[in-house]
C-alpha cells in the first residue's frame, strides 16, 4: 500500500484496488502512523505507507516479517481486528450482503456469511432487550 492509496480528506483508502470508506478509528490510526512517519523519517522519498529505519533509506515496502513482529502479544490480532470491521459494517449497513462484498471485496459466500453472522447477532440484542 503506497501514500497515495490514502484519501485522508475524502475518509477513503484503497486497499488491492478496492476504495473503502475509513472509520473514525482507522482514520485516527492512518492520521497518527502519518504523524510519527513524518516525524521520524522527515526525508524518506520512500512512497509506502509503512515503513522501517531500513526502508525509509530505500524505495520498498516494510516486508511481512516486521509486519508479524510489530503486532505480535497484541489482544487484538490483525485477523480479530479484520473480523471486527466486517462484522461492524454489517451491522451498520442491515447485513446487507450486496454491500459488504463491495467494501471488502469478498465472494458472494463469504458476504452472506459475514451479513448472517450480523443478523444472528441483532437477533441476540433483541432478544435481551425485550426480556
């Protein structure tokens, strides 16, 4: 993922050619990684969005090693937080499959998964609040 993949204005980022909306929290997160990236690496001609000291000197992307390393001992793993998001934009958007497989790019299974997962869910909130 390259700087220009993020649309801070328009709350937008493109991630394997999809555009996807960012929530207040990724916005946040984009905003400070930016601010520290500036901050710590002020000349890097380095156009990825996630750099190290090592490439900061260079022109490639942070490699997936470093990637496992900086999120390992986390409570909330990469895959959570994955899971998290889609399951939060189908329950904001009515578990609407047709939506979520747009957002995030996945296959007709796993967007009906992901909205009857949501549904299920919603169905366990009204549950509690009628009792």
């Amino acid at each position: 993922m390259q700087l220009n993949d993020v649309d801070l204005g328009n709350r937008r980022i493109t991630v394997g050619g999809h555009v996807r909306p960012l929530d207040d929290l990724t916005h946040r997160a984009v905003l400070d990684w930016l601010g520290y990236r500036r901050n710590r690496w002020p000349n890097t001609a380095n156009p990825h969005l996630l750099i190290t000291q090592k490439t900061a000197v260079e022109l490639g992307p942070a490699g997936t090693l470093w990637t496992t390393r900086a999120t390992r001992n986390l409570t909330a793993t990469l895959e959570r937080l994955r899971v998290d998001r889609q399951l939060e934009e189908a329950l904001t958007h009515g578990a609407d499959p047709l939506h979520l497989a747009l957002v995030f790019g996945v296959d007709e299974t796993t967007a009906i998964r992901y909205a009857d997962s949501a549904r299920a869910l919603l169905g366990e909130a009204a549950e509690q609040v009628s009792q």
